[in-house]
C-alpha cells in the first residue's frame, strides 16, 4: 500500500512551533471578543430590516467578526495541525457538526417550526458552517503545505474570488464560506506575534481604535442599501445578483473592507491575562449554544416588538450576558459530553488498530 504518512507529518519550519504565552493569551482575549460578537450579531439579525441602529452594528460587526474569528482559528491550528492530535481534533470536530446539526435541525422541525431551511449534512445548518469550514481549512492547509505563504495566500484568495461564480447554491458543504475565509485561516497560521506587537502598540493602537469607531458610525448612519449576502458569504454572484466581472470586483473591495475592518478592531484587544482570558478558554460551549437561546426567542415572537434604539440597546446587553453564562464553568460541567463529544471506547479502540495498520492515519 502506498505510503502517504508524511502528509500528516509537520514540515520542518519554524512557522509550526507553538504558540508563544503572550500570543496564545491575546487571542484567547480576541476569541471571547469575537464571540460577543457573534452572540450580538445574531441576535440583532431579526431587527435589521426594521431598526437603522440594529442594520448598521449588524454590518459593523459582519465586516470583520467571521474573518477574525478564522484567522484565530488559523493561529492556534498552527500547534496541533499534524499527527495524531490533528486526527483527533478533525474526529471531534466531526463529531460536533453531526451531534449539533441533527440537534438544530430535529429542534427547527419539531419545536421551532422554522420554514426555508434546508436541513441535511451536506447543507450545514447557520452557525454550523464553521465547523464544516475548520475540517477543511486544515485538510487544505495539509495539502498546501510545501508552498510558501504567499503562494498559499495568492491561491486562497483565488479561490475566493472564483468561487462565486459557481453554478450551486453557496450553503452546499459550506462550500462558499469556507473558499471566501480561507484566506484568514492561512494568515492566522502563518501570524507572527511578536512582529505584530512591535509594530501594532503605540499610535498604531490608538489610529486603529479611531478608525474602528469611525466605521461603526458609518455603518450606522450613512444608510447604505447593502446587500447583506456579501457579508454572509455564502451565496454565489447570481444569488446576489451581479454578473461575474461585478462579483469578482465586489468580493475583492469586500477583502479590502475586511482586513482594514478587522485590523481596527483588534485596537480593543487586551494584551495581558485578563477576566475575560478564563472565559475565552470556553467560547466553544458559547458558540455551539447560543443558537438555541436565539431560536426559543425567535419562536417566541418577542424580536417582532423590539425597534427603538433602547431596545436595540437592550438587546446588545442582554448578548452580552448569554455569552457570560454559558461561558461558565458550570455550563461546561454540564454540557461537556454534548459540545466535546468523545467516539465511544469501542470504536476508538477500532480506530487505534486501524492506525497501527494503515500509516495513513496515523
């Protein structure tokens, strides 16, 4: 049998060392900032076609929260992308979107009566894309690993671009998002801390925060008639309606809004340990739940009422306290076997003899 084992073995540079300490601390700080975000934007969602405040910190936060949250993602892969412990992480990655997309969908079905979705594996359900993306950033990192960064980065963003001209709806395998963000999750992996916070402190910081705030009042104020698919990501250029010359300019101007946008935000990050560096340990159990609270309020009808300000406002607020709680411990306690799924003992004995007899997995 051929022997494909080195596709998993690390190549020998020093981009694949491990996170440095004030590295891995800042984006664990960034981690739990983004996943506010996230929690925040997703319960503004159903207010934006009815409050100007709730579209604009909508867009503000869609313009720079996902390519962040994979270029973090890109970061800590860069330590546990190879071996056993990458093959590990692929299965329980694997695992969580077959658990929580069965979950989300038996719930919408059953429960929450959603219409328009369309639930199979092949089609990941909302938030759930993500998880499908990771296994294939790393699977596309493995397979990219004798080209230099920037060859990585040009053919990322190549395929990027080309993937909106596809002729299949965008929501299939993720496919959309996760060609659009790759060129993160690359970043990420390559990132150099240490280079960053030479050149990022001091002014820098203080130019980066001003110009972050200044886009949050843009977003807000200038009513611009957005077609909010491009901050999705996840729809072709015929779903958004423009030919492909359009799209290809529209994607690249988006690239450009993402990285000046995401650049900004990062002003807001602690540099040291902090409250929120404990919490940002656990924004997994945050991400893969949050989306059942946001449901039940949905059923509920209560976003219907909502479109002052102060309840925009409240809104915001009450994000930020979902993310606190089931960024608890306890949360965690509970919830550990759902959200961390392990294969059952037989079959992880199973897995360990095929490994010892096919060098591909191990």
């Amino acid at each position: 049998m051929m022997n494909i084992s080195h596709l998993y073995q690390p190549p020998r540079t020093s981009a694949h060392a491990h996170c440095s300490a004030a590295g891995e601390t800042y984006f664990i700080n960034l981690r739990f900032l983004l996943i506010i975000c996230v929690v925040i934007g997703n319960m503004l969602e159903p207010l934006i076609h009815h409050s100007d405040v709730a579209h604009g910190i909508f867009l503000w936060i869609f313009s720079f929260h996902m390519p962040l949250f994979v270029l973090v993602t890109g970061y800590f892969a860069r330590s546990n992308l190879y071996g056993r412990t990458g093959l590990k992480i692929l299965r329980t990655i694997g695992l969580q979107y077959i658990l929580f997309q069965s979950i989300y969908s038996l719930l919408d079905f059953t429960v929450f009566r959603v219409h328009g979705i369309t639930h199979s594996f092949f089609a990941p359900y909302l938030l759930l894309w993500f998880l499908a993306g990771h296994i294939l950033w790393r699977l596309m990192m493995i397979m990219m690993r004798q080209l230099t960064f920037a060859q990585q980065l040009t053919l990322s963003v190549v395929l990027g671009l080309l993937v909106g001209s596809l002729p299949v709806d965008g929501v299939w395998l993720a496919l959309s998002r996760t060609l659009i963000y790759f060129p993160f999750f690359i970043i990420g992996y390559h990132f150099r801390f240490e280079r960053f916070t030479a050149w990022f402190r001091n002014y820098r910081q203080l130019l980066a925060a001003g110009l972050s705030i200044i886009l949050l009042a843009g977003f807000v104020l200038a009513e611009w008639q957005l077609n909010t698919g491009w901050f999705y990501g996840n729809q072709t250029f015929i779903q958004l309606g423009v030919d492909l010359w359009q799209g290809l300019a529209g994607r690249l101007g988006m690239y450009v809004l993402q990285l000046i946008a995401s650049l900004a935000f990062l002003a807001f990050v602690p540099w040291r340990s902090h409250y929120i560096t404990e919490l940002g340990r656990r924004t997994l159990y945050v991400f893969l739940l949050h989306g059942l609270l946001v449901r039940t309020m949905e059923a509920s009808g209560i976003f219907g009422h909502i479109s002052s300000t102060t309840g925009v406002m409240l809104m915001i607020v009450l994000a930020i306290l979902i993310t606190l709680l089931l960024a608890q411990p306890a949360v965690r306690h509970w919830t550990h076997y759902w959200v961390e799924p392990e294969l059952p003992r037989y079959v992880r004995l199973k897995f360990r003899h095929a490994q010892r007899r096919y060098s591909f997995l191990r």
